[in-house]
C-alpha cells in the first residue's frame, strides 16, 4: 500500500517561543484569556503572515481540494508537523478526513488532541471541516463508540437508511442558519456541497454552539460558531463560489461576506447535474475529450479517428463555470492501459482540481496491476494516486463487476477487491460504481435469472420485458450479471453511490433509460447517477419526476453546446425540482 499522502508546504520560521498551559475544557475562553496563564505544557510559536493559514493534514487522506481552495483565494499554507505547530498557528483549518476512530487514534498518539483541545480553548480562530466539526464533539458511533475531542458536548451518528434514506448524505443542500455568523455571510438561500454518513446531532447541551442546522432525514448540525471556534459539516472548497467565499470569510479576518442574493431560496437537498468528460489519446497520441454514440467513439468517416470534443481541463473549468454541480473524467481506455503509467490523465486532474471548485470523480482502470518490469500495483494505491492527484471520488468499472461476480457466487465479502479495499481506508462516500449495461429484450420474466422490467417500448420482436446485462471493458465484454444484481452487490460491497450508464442510450439524445434508472434507483439506498441519452432539457426534469435518481449526467449535448448547463438548471426550476442555480 501506497503511504498516506504527506503534508506539503514549509514550516513557520523564526517564530518566537511562548508557553501555554494544556487543559481541557468545552467552552473556548475569550480571547482575552489567550496565552499565558496555568502550567507550561507545550511550546508556541507566535507567527503573524496574516496571508498564512496553517492547515492540520494528520495524512489520512487527499485535503488537495482546501490546499487548491486557500491558494486560489490568495492565501499561503504553513502545515502542522507537530503540537506545537498547533498551538503556534494564527488561524487553523483542520479538514478532518478518514474515519472518526482512525483520525482519533492519530491524534492521541502525536499529541495533536491534547494541542488542538489547548487551541480550542484559548479561542484563537479555528476552522474544522466535515470530520473536523464531529472530532469536536463528545463521541461517535463510527467504528465505536469512540471517544471525540470533546470540545462540544453530543453524539455523532449515522443516517438511517432503514426507512429508505439515501446514505451517503450526498450533495448540495440548504443551510438553516440559526446563529448571525461572519463565516456564513452570504450563505444564507444558498446550497453547499455535503458528502457524508455520520452526522452531529443538535441537542439543549450543544445549542448555544449551533450556527446552522440542515435537513436530511432530521435535522443534524451543519455548522457551529462560538467566538473563533468554527467548523462546517459542508465541504466550502466543494460548494462553488458560496463555499469559496464563507473560506475567505474565515481567511480574511476583515472579509464583509459576499452578499450575492440567492436565485432562488434553497430548500432541500437538490438533484445534482453532472458534466461527464470520456477522456483518451487520439491516433496522435494527444488527451482529448471524445464522445462515443453506443460506446463507439471513432467517426464514422474513412479517416476512423477518435472524434475530438475539446481539451479536458478547457472543458471542466468551463463546466465548472457554467454551474455543473460535479465534473466526471472518465478514463475509458484504462481498462488497457495502466493509469499510473498515464501520467497526462493525472496532470489533468492536477490542473482540473485547481480551478475546479465542485467535486472531481475521476475512473477508468482501478484494478490491480503488475507492470512490465514486474512490479505489481495494487487497486489502492491506484486509487490512491488518483485521490492525490485532485480527485473527490473515483469510479470503478470493470473490477466491480468482477468483485459483485464473486461475492454473488460465494456469498463471501473477503475484502480484498478494489472496492472493498479502497472504501474501507476512503469511506464509501469516496467510491462511485460505473455500470454500463445493455438491454437484452425478453418474451418473460422467467426466461432469465436476472431482474427484468416491464419495458415502456416493447423490443424489436415485441417483447414486453427486459434485464440489462452487464459489461465489462467499455462494452467490449458482456458478463452473466444483470444491473439490478450489480448494483445490490456492489452497495454491499462497499459503493457510495452508483454511476448508471446504459450503452443503447449512449450518445443517442432520446433520454435516459427510464424503466433502467427506475428499477436500479429503487432497489438501492446509496444515490444512483443517471447517464446515458440526455438530449434535451426535458429528459432532466423527466428523470428526476419518474424515478428515484439523485443525479443526471450528460456529455454529448454539453461538449456540442447544444443545451447549456444553465438551461438545464432554469428548466428544472421550472419544473418544481430543487437544483443548485
Ligand atoms: O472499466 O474501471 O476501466 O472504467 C472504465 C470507465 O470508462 C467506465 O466508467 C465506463 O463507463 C467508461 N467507458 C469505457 N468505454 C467507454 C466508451 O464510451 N467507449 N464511456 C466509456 C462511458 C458513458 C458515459 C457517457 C454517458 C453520457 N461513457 O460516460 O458520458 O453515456 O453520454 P451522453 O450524454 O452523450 O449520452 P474501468
């Protein structure tokens, strides 16, 4: 396995020695009592480059997206390496990633608990993000109960999928702000991006600390602010110029918030619209992003060349202005080739994640792999080179299908596929499933062992039913598993959300597969993508009204202008669907 990635960034230099006192308490004192008084315990060094922001990445997973973010709003990062680093730093971020327990266990055992409980107190600006709001609280029931920081008092805990919650928790949904913040400023109407399973818990004992709660299910704490101390649930380097600015609020000590008006009020978690970038080398040898019909991405001219649409981080920026609440690159020949040889494509994440501010996925080859010269990969470490490089998620094809292969067979999780493996170190909110079936039309349900659907338009002999069968390799492979099996397993196995293209949709324009969407979207709890068909504003709102989908992917008609993203966002308004505008 690859090492965690490591920190990057220098150290404070020069900084002066002070001495603070280690307790621990639930409610930071005022600044005036900061520095000085009680026992010495660990050392300070006092900096002050206001335009330096010290970040506490513990290596427990990628935090490039807030690097990308502070150094996009003009900001230096000076990196934690030990406690006393903590307790030197002007103004702290603390993204907090990976597990609950894990991300405790590190903290204990560097002493960076103990620091950051001294930090807290003491009152001086701190901002935590995502696991770093929960690691404030009392305890968690991820992998426990385990035992928090125990700044705030409450509980963390899991959504309940029971009843048929959706979880992950994934997505852009509304704040209720509950408390006059300088960090919200600007936010209030607004959607902000949420990827997560466990939530914190609003109670009497922690509500002075509440400055937003948010619905989903019930209502859990999306952000606390109590003098210096805050900390979001919601990813701001994800949420677009909301999230951008509610950073430079808590950056900038100065900073009046950007008081751009909503569009339109946010209510509730929104359906996201997705751009999706197939990315590949042409016959030249350049990246470009193409686009199949079918899966067929080469023109139907003599010349047979991969049809060339754009260059990819053009194209993702471009989609990230233009509103798209999530970029995908989908590598499609890694099936092939091994990605960690394909150094552009990893550039093109580097670059993407740097102007992107809305959540990056990226798939295509993540499987294990030996090289020529005998050195093996494992999935992970492809996985993990992926997340280092820029990406939120990644996206499994084929190996998933092999994975839900096996486990269907032997009804054994042995734990060692690629999804098991890289959801358990990233959190399955990290892990897409891309499944790209076919429909096979059939006279009866008893005819195959597979889930088949009533269709809406009978096949070409007349048949009323269908099972989607599954393929592996772009298309190239079809396997004994339908998409309805697939997508149970691979919940099981570990997925957080499901990316469901159909090939016969692929590049035709004539709308999604609507009875495919539908009867994958109603047999999982995990949010299921829609690809494949889009081709005019109506096939959105279509999908969102007929099924269960969180989300709706298109490419062809983005990279030929033929629809704008807004349009399609405006036309969902419209039509009485919560979006992001
Ligand atoms: O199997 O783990 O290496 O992953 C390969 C990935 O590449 C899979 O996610 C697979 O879907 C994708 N892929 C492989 N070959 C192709 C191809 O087109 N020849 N693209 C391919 C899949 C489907 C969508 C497309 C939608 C929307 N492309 O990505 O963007 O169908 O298109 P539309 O709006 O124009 O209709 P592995």
């Amino acid at each position: 396995m690859q090492p965690p990635p490591q920190p990057q960034g220098a150290m404070a230099t020069g900084a002066a020695i002070l001495t603070v006192p280690c307790s621990v308490g639930r409610r930071p004192k005022r600044s005036s009592q900061r520095r000085g008084s009680g026992s010495a315990s660990l050392s300070v060094r006092a900096s002050s480059d206001a335009n330096t922001v010290t970040l506490l990445d513990y290596g427990a997973g990628n935090v490039r997206s807030v690097r990308n973010a502070i150094r996009h709003l003009g900001f230096g990062i000076r990196d934690v390496r030990s406690p006393e680093d903590i307790l030197a730093a002007d103004r702290l971020v603390f993204p907090g990633v990976g597990a609950f327990g894990s991300a405790m266990d590190v903290l204990n055992s560097t002493g960076m608990a103990d620091a950051l409980r001294e930090y807290v107190q003491m009152d001086r600006p701190f901002l935590g993000i995502c696991l770093g709001l929960q690691l404030l609280f009392d305890s968690s029931e991820e992998n426990g109960p385990v035992s928090g920081l125990g700044v705030i008092p409450g509980v963390v805990r899991r959504f309940d999928s029971s009843k048929g919650l959706i979880v992950p928790h994934i997505g852009w949904n509304a704040l209720e702000i509950t408390k006059d913040t300088q960090l919200l400023q600007g936010a209030d109407g607004h959607h902000v991006y949420f990827v997560h399973s466990y939530h914190a818990l609003p109670s009497d004992a922690n509500r002075d600390w509440i400055s937003s709660i948010c619905n989903y299910g019930d209502s859990f704490v999306s952000s606390i602010s109590m003098g210096n101390i805050q900390a979001v649930q919601f990813h701001p380097e994800k949420s677009g110029d909301t999230g951008l600015s509610i950073l430079k609020n808590f950056l900038s000590a100065n900073s009046s918030g950007a008081k751009v008006p909503a569009r339109r009020k946010a209510s509730k978690l929104a359906k996201r619209v997705i751009a999706c970038l197939d990315v590949r080398s042409n016959d030249n040898g350049d990246l470009v992003v193409t686009k199949g019909d079918q899966y067929d991405v080469r023109d139907h001219t003599s010349s047979k060349e991969v049809r060339n649409l754009g260059k990819p981080v053009d194209l993702a920026s471009q989609y990230y202005i233009d509103g798209a609440d999530e970029v995908s690159f989908l590598n499609i020949t890694g099936f092939r080739d091994f990605p960690l040889g394909d150094l552009p494509m990893l550039e093109v994440l580097r670059c993407a994640s740097e102007k992107v501010f809305v959540p990056l996925t990226v798939g295509g080859g993540i499987r294990d792999f030996t090289d020529a010269n005998g050195r093996y990969y494992s999935s992970l470490e492809v996985a993990s080179e992926y997340f280092r490089s820029g990406a939120d998620k990644i996206s499994i094809g084929s190996d998933a299908v092999y994975a839900a292969e096996a486990f269907l067979q032997t009804g054994v999780k042995t734990g060692k596929s690629s999804l098991e493996q890289i959801s358990r170190v990233y959190g399955n909110q990290a892990v897409v499933v891309s499944i790209d079936p076919r429909r096979v039309y059939v006279n009866s349900p008893e005819d195959v062992p597979f889930k088949t659907v009533k269709v809406s338009s009978k096949g070409p002999s007349g048949e009323e039913y269908a099972w989607y069968q599954c393929t592996v390799s772009g298309g190239r492979d079809s396997r004994p598993i339908g998409a309805y099996e697939l997508a149970k397993a691979v919940e099981e196995l570990g997925a957080g959300e499901i990316l469901l293209n159909c090939i016969d949709c692929d590049g035709q324009g004539c709308g999604f597969d609507i009875d495919l969407v539908k009867m994958v979207s109603d047999a999982v709890t995990i949010p299921v993508i829609a690809s494949s068909g889009a081709g005019a504003v109506e096939h959105f709102s279509e999908v969102f009204e007929k099924t269960n989908a969180s989300a709706a992917l298109a490419a062809g008609i983005f990279h030929r202008k033929e629809v704008p993203i807004l349009a399609v966002k405006e036309h969902l308004v419209d039509a009485g669907v919560e979006v992001r505008v």
